[in-house]
C-alpha cells in the first residue's frame, strides 16, 4: 500500500468529495483526480479511484434498478466504449507529461462549464436529438472518463433536455457510468495498474468512500450548495491549472 504522507494529504480529500458527490453534490468528484494527479502519475491516480468507484455503483444501481430509460443506455454506451478505447490508447502511448496536460485541461473545462451551467448557460442537445446525437455525447463522456473519472457534462448535455423524471434520470446516470466503469477495467489491467500496491490503496480508502457518501446525504440537506459548489470549481480550475504548469515544466 502506498505509505507516502503527502499522498493521503491529497487522497483523503480526495475521496471524500467522491463521497459527497455520490451522496448529492453532484460533479464535486471530478475533482478528485486532479487532487491525486498532485501526488502520483494520473494513470495511477485513475486506477486507484477506479475500484472504489465501483462500490459506489453498485449502492446506486440498486436503489435505482427499477427507474431507467433504456433508449438513452443503448445510444450512449457504445459511444462510451469507443471513447474508453481511445482514453486507453492515449495514455498508453504518450508521455505522462501528456497525460497531465490532458487532465489539467479537462479539470479546466469541467469547472468553467459547471461554473457557467450554474449561472444560467447552456449547452445541450435537442430534447428529441436522434440516437446516433447520444454516440457522440457517449464517446465524450467515454474518453473524458476514462482520463479523468469525469464523464458527466457530457452525458449530461444529451440526457438532462430529455426531461426524465428524477428517478429514472437519476437510475439512468447510475447504470450508465457503473457500466462505463466496469467497461475501463481492462483498460486499466492492460495499462498494468491493478497492482498489488494500486488494490491494497483503493481497499483501505473505501470505508471514507462510503461514510462520506452517508456524509454527503445528510450535508446537502444542510448547506448553501451554491458557495461549496463555486468553491470546489474555483480549487478544480487552480489545479487544473498547477497540473497544465506541470506537464510543461517536464
């Protein structure tokens, strides 16, 4: 297991607004990887939240199993697949400068998007957009995944125009990225990260996982979501940015 004290300086936290995310603070977990990617290589990174991730699906492809809309799952996850793939290829091929330039990129772009999404901006699909439209959304959602655990804007900008009900929506966005998740373990196998040291970590930090998942049920009852939210934004485009500087610097 990794012993390194800086790493769990990053990790906790790092976990935890996993957590959070999962219990309701929706998007906050995209900024756990470029809290690791501080620490450790994002391929590593990646591969150690991949498992804990994991269990976090299963909790909620269960509550929700009965509320989902198959149409949405069947045009997105081959997309997704072929996002995975090339997510896959990139990492393998290129330096880890590369990689580090790419999740300091995305963790930019993820917040300014969150942070104008939540002052009114918009950028969606039509709410009747055909299939092969949710591919596209699938292969973005797909490949950003796959580097940074940050798939949700864009499955988000296909499904939200289409209006689900909260359950269904809700239990759509679970079994999508549970299968996208399971869909980038060989990805990560063949890349050689589930090592000895990558399972142990992942197993010793999921008990944070799943309290702060409890933790973040009961927090977004409680507090001004708006100020934690451009907060979390605000630290994700700082070292978005810290990583970009990284991967220039060599």
């Amino acid at each position: 297991m990794l012993t390194d004290p800086v790493f769990y300086l990053l990790a906790i936290p790092a976990v935890a607004l996993m957590g959070l995310a999962k219990g309701g603070f929706s998007g906050v977990g995209a900024m756990s990887m470029p809290l690791l990617a501080l620490a450790i290589s994002p391929v590593q990174a990646a591969a150690i939240l991949l498992p804990i991730l994991i269990v976090q699906d299963a909790v909620s492809v269960w509550a929700f199993r009965r509320d989902w809309d198959p149409k949405i799952l069947l045009a997105m996850i081959p997309g997704a697949l072929v996002g995975i793939v090339a997510g896959y290829l990139l990492a393998a091929k290129v330096s880890a400068e590369a990689i580090l330039a790419v999740l300091g990129a995305i963790s930019i772009l993820f917040a300014v998007q969150r942070l104008w999404a939540s002052r009114g901006g918009r950028i969606a699909a039509p709410a009747n957009s055909p299939a092969w439209v949710g591919s596209l959304f699938g292969v973005a959602a797909g490949f950003t995944s796959q580097i940074a655990h940050a798939g949700g804007p864009p499955f988000q900008m296909y499904v939200l125009p289409k209006n689900l009900p909260p359950p269904a929506l809700i239990g759509t966005t679970a079994i999508f990225f549970a299968t996208i998740n399971w869909l980038k373990v060989p990805a990560y196998a063949a890349l050689g990260q589930f090592t000895r040291e990558n399972l142990l970590t992942a197993a010793a930090l999921t008990p944070l996982a799943i309290a702060t998942t409890f933790a973040g049920v009961w927090l977004v009852r409680r507090v001004e979501a708006e100020r934690f939210y451009t907060l979390i934004y605000v630290l994700m485009i700082l070292v978005g940015g810290q990583l970009l500087w990284e991967a220039w610097r060599g």
